[in-house]
C-alpha cells in the first residue's frame, strides 16, 4: 500500500515538474527564435507573452526594441525618399 502511494507522490511531482519546465521554457523559446530574427537583419511582429514576471519584462523590453527598430527603418526610408 505505501508502494502504491509513493509511485503515485512520485508520479504527480515529475508531471508537476515537467508542466512547469513546459511552462517556463515555451516563452524563453519564442523569445530566442525573435531574437535570432533581429540578429539576421529582420523584424519580427511583436511577441505575445503573458507574464507578469522577469520574462514579462524581457518580453516588453523585446516589443520595445522591435518597434524603435521599427521606427528607424521608416525613419530612413524617408530620409532616403527625400521627405
């Protein structure tokens, strides 16, 4: 009986452990593959995380960016047009 009852404490905590290694690790990719983009040269649409954490901030921290590269890119373009 407490066999049973270890296996399933056991079972229960690496199911708990890997929801939340899911959970962290999914945001932290979307913000690396947008990341990478940027570094290729290329603007990525903003990223929708919904956290109200560090990976939050970093993700604010991210549009941010992308949007003030945004704006320099039009800025040029319109330097380059003559406006």
């Amino acid at each position: 009986m407490i066999l049973w009852s270890s296996i399933g404490v056991l079972l229960a905590i690496v199911l708990a452990a890997l929801f939340v290694s899911r959970s962290i690790s999914r945001p932290v990719l979307k913000l690396k593959e947008n990341i990478v983009l940027l570094s290729k040269g290329e603007l990525p649409s903003d990223v929708h995380i919904q956290a109200n954490d560090t990976l939050g901030g970093i993700t604010q921290a991210l549009n941010l960016l992308i949007h003030n590269f945004s704006n320099a890119l039009h800025f040029a373009s319109e330097i380059e047009k003559g406006n």
